[in-house]
C-alpha cells in the first residue's frame, strides 16, 4: 500500500468503496495520524485517491490524484475512543466532467461518522 494504487476500480463503474484502517494518535498536544495509506509528515497527513491507466501487463500509472487531509478528520475523530469509524463520501468528477483532482473539499467532500 502506502505509494501504490490499491483496490483498483474502472473508471466507467457506478461507484467505487475503499477502506483503510488508520490510526489516531495523540502527540505533541494535537493529533496525529498513521496507517499503511497515510502519507505526509506529520501536521500535513493525507491519504491519496489515484487515477490512471491499467496496461495490458497490468502495470498502473497514475495520471491525476486527489488528496483528502486527515487534519479535516480532526473534528469527527478522539484518539481515546478506538473503533470509530468515518465515512467520506466523494464527488469524484469535477464541474468539467473530468477526475476530481488537488485537495478535496466540501461540497465535494462530506465527512461523517459511519
């Protein structure tokens, strides 16, 4: 996991769900994030959502991503209470009609507890 694109989806599918376990941490008098998925230093934690292409050899590369920080997790999540779980729905098209790409953000975001 981590850097590579995992639980590949088509891009013409209906839907797409993915999950990944991370963790919250308390440090350094804020909160802190870790997981095979997580990526940034700490402070600036994100998870990527990856598009691209699927050779023939099945070989991924990726043409465009979009970045959900975990910082906007912060709000929904403790880490004194194991178990929770959150659920971002995504907007995966942009108003162009192309993949959603940079930072996610409400209204193409929404977060909530699962």
């Amino acid at each position: 996991m981590g850097r590579d694109a995992v639980e590949l989806v088509a891009g013409d599918a209906a839907g797409a769900v993915w999950r990944t376990d991370i963790e919250i941490l308390e440090a350094g008098g804020g909160t802190d994030f870790r997981g095979a998925a997580v990526q940034g230093p700490r402070g600036a934690r994100f998870v990527y959502l990856s598009w691209g292409d699927l050779a023939d050899d099945g070989e991924f590369t990726m043409f465009r991503r979009a970045k959900l920080m975990l910082a906007d997790l912060e709000r929904l999540v403790s880490a004194d209470e194991p178990g929770q779980r959150v659920i971002a729905t995504v907007d995966l098209t942009d108003g162009r009609g192309g993949p959603r790409c940079a930072r996610l953000l409400p209204p193409a975001l929404e977060l909530r507890h699962g």
